[in-house]
C-alpha cells in the first residue's frame, strides 16, 4: 500500500495520511479483511511522527473503516466494502450527470440536499 502526503498542504499530516487510505478503500486497493501496515513502518515510510499515523488510524476506526486488534494491527473492516460501492456509484453518478449537461457543482448540491 502506497500512501502520499503532502508536507506544505495545510491539511494536518494526520489527516491527509487518513484519506491516503481512504482513497485507498475507495478505489478498491484495500478490500475488507486485508491489514494495514503497522503505523510504525508507515511513520517511517512518510517521515513523520508515529502519534501523526496512530491518531489517523484511529480516526478510521472512529468511521468504522478499519478495526485495531491488538497482536493484529489494523484490519478493515466489512464497511469499506460498502465504501467502495458508494464510490463506484458516486462516478455513475457523476457521469450521467456530464451526459445530461448538469454542472457539477448543481450536482454537488443536489447531493448535498439529498443527505
């Protein structure tokens, strides 16, 4: 698993290593059942703190998208798999909305209202 941050970004280093896997779920990359890396090696892997890695794993698992066992690290969880069906039918979404001529920003708060 390949996770990119940004160190000039003003989007906390925590936060961005959490959508790294998110992004990651989305797409399908990380499927439910499958382990992270240990924050350990990932701190090392990015450079940074291994607090920045613990707080954005536990934020996954504040979504319910990963759990942590202990002896086990961080597996995810059945939910991502939910995760990234929604992406799939976001993109649908958002191609028959291209075809249909509607900005995507109508599209966007269409969505929004929907919630």
């Amino acid at each position: 698993m390949l996770l990119r941050i940004n160190p000039e970004s003003p989007a906390p280093l925590f936060e961005q290593v959490a959508a790294a896997v998110r992004a990651q779920i989305a797409q399908g990359d990380v499927r439910p059942g499958d382990r992270l890396p240990p924050a350990r090696d990932v701190a090392q892997g990015l450079g940074v703190n291994l607090h920045t890695v613990l707080h954005a794993y536990q934020d996954l698992r504040d979504e319910g998208l990963i759990e942590l066992r202990r002896g086990r690290g961080a597996v995810v969880t059945d939910a991502a798999g939910a995760v990234a069906q929604l992406q799939r039918d976001i993109a649908e979404l958002g191609r028959r909305a291209a075809a249909l001529g509607v900005a995507p920003s109508t599209a966007v708060a269409m969505l929004r209202a929907s919630m």
